[in-house]
C-alpha cells in the first residue's frame, strides 16, 4: 500500500510541477521576444511603410505570432532600415530578428531560421517595349543590371554568372528603379511581384514592365541572430505553423486572410 500511496504522491507533485512550469515557460518566452530587436526594409507586400504606418504580409504574421506567444507588442516597435544595413546589423547584433529574409544554402549558417512566412520569386525586370529576350544566363553579360544591395538576387546573378562588378548595387531601391525608367540600366533583379509593385508606387505603370528572365525561387523567413536561444526560435516557429494551419470557420487559414488582404485573388 505504501508504494502505491508513493506513487500517487509522486503523480501528483508531478503534475503540480508541470502546470506550473509551462506557463512561466510561456512567459519566459513573451519576454524574451518583447527583448528582441526587430529590424525590416521597404519591401513590399511583405513588409513596407505607407502613410506612417508598416504593414505587410510578414509585418501581420509577426503581430499574430506576437498575439500567439502573450508577447503584448505591436509593429511601432520595428525599425526600418535599408537591406544592406539591416543585414549587417542581424549579422552583428545578439538579439536582433530581421525580416523577411531569403533563405538559401550562402545564408544557412548565418542566421537561425522561422518560417516560412511568403514565397519568392527572383526575375529580371524590364520594359515590356525593348522587348529583351534570355534564352540563357550566357546571355546576361550583354545586359546593364541593378540590384540592391546583399539581396538574394545578387548572389542568383553570380550564380548564373554574372560578374558583380558589372551589376549596378544600390542601397535601396529607388535609384535602381529610376535607372529602370531612364534606361540607365536594362533590368532590375528582384522579387517579381516587389519589383512591380515598387515600379507602380514610383509613377510608372507596371504593366509596361515584364520578367524577361527568372533567376529562381525561395522562401521568406524571420532570420535570426546566431545568439539567440534556440527555445525562443521553436516558439516562433510554433506560432508561424498555427497562423498557417489555424482555418476559420469558413475554410480560410489566417495566413490565406492575412496574403487575401495584400494580393487580391480578383
């Protein structure tokens, strides 16, 4: 009787300890996440400025996952640099979380990784009247290139062949758009639908523009600095999957309704 009795204790003592330590590990969490530094750039529908206020697709996920882990914060808390600075600051900075970054195997061991949060698709974007034609990368040399700075379509380019010192790099975006349009540069290498969308917001009209050429596709995520613990990544990416998979009544992820709000499907 005496064991058993024991056991019972045991049990009990057990489970007392376990609810306990799960909501301060839920907190714990909260709190490491309200510490972070969170660091993104003007790429839009991901994550851009308009009117004062940041928005986006990935800018909306991380306030629900925020909402998910009891973090209590809102996106007035994010700083927005341009890519290249951001990028180094992440590098550098132990508790920085930038975003949304292109993951590839030259990243991989850079940062620690939550995600997906977006699909990417990397072109080289032209107008539609000079009607350029690439049937492969051994063409490219013959093309006057932009792109910003440390972005993933640098690294596609190089890959393809293209040397960087014949790529025309840029801080931001805006003087590589303004080549675009002046005919100072022949093509733009971005994310499609970001390219166009920038290239709408400078006065043009997109659909004078085209990819003439896809470099490749990726997946946006939330990079993190090395130094940050490994637990604090898992949470994030815990919540990343329920915005993902939770569906409402009516079918539709939050992440669906979250994408529905920024590129309508009609």
């Amino acid at each position: 009787m005496r064991s058993i009795a024991s056991g019972r204790k045991f049990a009990f003592i057990f489970i007392i300890a376990l609810t306990t330590f799960i909501p301060c590990f839920a907190y714990d969490q909260a709190a490491s996440a309200r510490n972070l530094t969170y660091i993104t750039e003007q790429f839009p529908p991901y994550n851009f400025e308009e009117d004062g206020v940041l928005q986006g697709i990935s800018v909306d996920v991380l306030e629900r996952v925020w909402d998910i882990m009891g973090a209590d914060l809102n996106s007035s808390i994010i700083e927005i640099l341009p890519w290249s600075e951001g990028y180094q600051r992440a590098l550098e900075q132990n508790d920085s979380l930038l975003f949304c970054t292109a993951r590839s195997p030259e990243r991989e061991e850079l940062f620690k990784w939550a995600g997906p949060v977006g699909s990417l698709r990397f072109v080289l974007l032209a107008k539609t009247k000079e009607n350029i034609s690439i049937t492969g990368p051994e063409e490219l040399e013959a093309l006057k290139i932009g792109a910003v700075e440390e972005d993933m379509a640098v690294q596609m380019l190089l890959d393809e062949g293209v040397r960087m010192e014949d790529i025309s790099v840029e801080k931001t975006s805006e003087p590589i758009v303004d080549m675009l349009k002046n005919g100072s540069i022949d093509a733009w290498a971005s994310n499609e639908i970001t390219g166009l969308w920038e290239i709408q917001e400078s006065g043009e009209n997109a659909s004078d523009y085209e990819a003439v050429y896809v470099l490749g596709d990726g997946h946006a995520y939330f990079a993190f600095n090395k130094a940050v613990q490994d637990t604090l990544v898992q949470s994030f990416q815990q919540a990343i999957d329920q915005v993902m998979s939770h569906e409402g009544d009516d079918g539709i992820t939050d992440y669906q309704r979250i994408v529905a709000k920024y590129i309508p499907t009609s």
